[in-house]
C-alpha cells in the first residue's frame, strides 16, 4: 500500500482533501490526522471491522480500548447512553479540548473498541481539521495514536509516516500537535469523578471545577481492569532503556553526571533527555547528537511539546543507553512524569539514590 501525506493548513481551504479522508473512513478505512494532542489513527467507529484494522496496522492488543471522537455534542448524543451531570460540566468547560469523558455506551458502539465494557471513551478535538474530517465521514472516529503500539506517540506527520508508511493511504499533516500529550481522560460513571490518564486538562482544573475528583488505582500501582486506553500495556518507549531521574533542579546536574561516568564506565554511549540547563552542564561529556533539549527547567508546556519527538529522536543516534529528567507532578507535570515513568518502564532513579523509587503508573497509546 502507498501512503499519501497531505498538508492541510486550513481544512475551509482544502476540502477537496477533507471529503477524500471522510470516504474513506466511510468505507472502511484508515486516515491519520492532527489533534491538538497527539496524531491519531482513525476509523469508523461504529464499523468493527475497520477498528480491527486499527489494531493490525498499530500492532495493538485487541483489548485495549479505543476513544471515539465526535464532532459535535449531536454526535455524543447518538453514541453516549447518558451523559451525567458532571459530564455536562467538563464538555461546557473544556470542549472541544484535550479531554476524553468516560460516559455509559450504547449498543450502537461496537464491543470491539471498548475492551468488552459497558462504557466508552468520548473526545470533541480542538483542532479543526480533525473535526472537519469527522463531519465530512458523518460519524464518530475511532483513534489511537497514530503509531506502532509501545512507541512514542507522534506530535508530527513525519514520525506518523515513520511508522505507518506502506500501512495505511493517508495522513493528515496538520503540522506539530499544540500540547503534546495524550488527553486527560475521565471516568465520569464513577462519583466522584475518575482521572484514568493525566493530560493538559489537569487535576487542579478538573477538582475546581467538579469539587474533588480521584485518581484511579492503576495510576499508583494497583492491577485493575483497564477501563481506558493503555491502561494495561507498556508505552512511549524508546528502542534503548531509559533510566528517569528525578529530584531537585539544584542537584540535577550532579546526579546525571554521577549516572553519566557509570553508564561509560561499562561501555554504554550515552543519550539524554532533559533541560535545557542540564543539556549545557554535560556539553563536556556527550555530545551534542546525543543531547535532546525539551526546553528550559520547568517550563512544563515546552517540555510536554517535545518529549515525544526527542524520543523518537534518540532512535536515531548510536546511544545504547537513556537518561532522562523528571520534572514537578503538579498541574500539567503529571502528564509528563507518568510518560516518562512509562518510558522508562518505570526505571527511576532519585538525586542521590540508587534504589528505584516507586513510580505513578498508567499508560496510554
């Protein structure tokens, strides 16, 4: 199969390629496009056996979950059973936006996407070429992100290609993705509301809002059955293994060049992912090909923008082993930590600890 990537800057102007990605969807196929998020891999979500495409085309275990992403509140209405109070609040609140509300399914939802359960996910983009595409395939699309199942999600057309070239017949190039995180997602069967992923849609945004709401027990370390994306399987992982270092920004520096002098000392090239600060402290000991900036130390918009990108990178350079820097858990922090905690496979190192220390966990793809 040959892929076709078009740029598409302003669906108005390019409608021509819209209705080309709405037909297919229609007839059962694949299309990648943009989010605000991460680039998605979309299907018919009402038709299970183009979802099933999904999954052999991401390599992805039939029992992880799918969001739907819907145009418009008209288009939940057919595919939610209910949407709770506290559902109407967050979709007045944050939609469309980077977040996905865990609602009550109808029957019209095929058990393929939903992992068997009585609910579903259900995300209203931000971005108007993804809902220029929904409208034009006149129903809900099923999307992961846009890549084989484990790795880094893509926030660029070009790493969609990377991985999905000769797989699918077309993708989206809506340039880089706005946040660079996979959506918050939700749970709001559940009183109080549920967090089952952290995204741009942060914990303090959603306890404002709602007056309290839970992480799930799988996002510290309790085995439950998954009730959204990713929740059971590895992700976000670069092909080297990637150790997480975590602590103060004061002694950040010193740690990554103790763990530095280790991994050489046993005949590792080294790679790192981290601030823009640390970059520079360690000039002297990697170089420069090897040294992924995610921009300035605490600047979590920047760093959640790139992560994914600089570990796709990474991919390509000789390191045999990945060293990666943690950052803060509040707001838009939580996101990023518990990707990199996935990453890492939960690998984390403490400044001036050598024992692993416990990790939030949950994943998403």
């Amino acid at each position: 199969m040959q892929t076709e990537l078009i740029q598409v800057s302003n669906p108005a102007a390019a409608q021509a390629t819209i209705a080309r990605a709405g037909d297919i969807l229609r007839r059962g196929g694949l299309v990648a496009f943009p989010t605000e998020t991460v680039y998605g891999l979309g299907a018919n979500g009402l038709d299970a056996a183009a979802c099933a495409r999904i999954y052999e085309a991401k390599g992805r275990p039939s029992d992880n979950p799918l969001i739907l992403h819907v145009a418009d509140r008209a288009m939940i209405d057919t595919i939610a059973a209910d949407v709770p109070p506290c559902a109407e609040k967050l979709l007045a609140a944050f939609c469309p936006g980077p977040i996905t509300l865990i609602l009550r399914r109808k029957a019209i939802v095929p058990d393929r996407i939903t992992g068997g359960l009585a609910t579903v996910g259900i995300r209203m983009p931000e971005n108007a070429i993804a809902r220029a595409m929904i409208r034009a395939a006149g129903v809900p699309i099923a999307a992961p992100s846009a890549n084989i199942s484990g790795r880094p999600s893509p926030t660029t057309a070009a790493s969609v290609l990377r991985d999905m070239q000769g797989r699918i017949p077309l993708i989206l190039d809506g340039g880089p993705c706005r946040y660079g995180v996979e959506s918050t997602i939700i749970d709001c069967t559940e009183t109080p509301a549920t967090i089952l992923r952290p995204g741009a849609i942060t914990r303090e945004m959603l306890e404002e809002l709602l007056g309290g709401v839970r992480l799930d027990p799988a996002l510290v370390g309790a085995h439950t059955v998954p009730k959204a994306p990713g929740m059971k399987y590895r992700h976000y992982a670069p092909k080297a293994p990637l150790t997480l270092i975590e602590g103060a920004g004061a002694h950040m520096d010193a740690a990554f060049r103790r763990q530095v002098h280790i991994l050489q000392q046993q005949g590792e090239t080294v790679g790192i992912l981290a601030s823009h600060e640390t970059c520079a402290a360690l000039a002297d000991l990697i170089p420069e090909n090897l040294r992924k900036d995610y921009g300035p130390r605490g600047d979590l918009p920047a760093i959640a923008a790139r992560i994914y990108e600089a570990l796709i990178s990474l991919d390509d350079t000789p390191a045999t082993a990945l060293l990666a820097e943690g950052t803060t858990e509040r707001g838009l922090g939580l996101a990023i930590m518990n990707r990199l905690h996935k990453a890492s496979g939960f690998h984390s190192l403490h400044c001036g600890k050598s024992a692993d220390k416990r990790c939030l966990r949950s994943d998403s793809d």
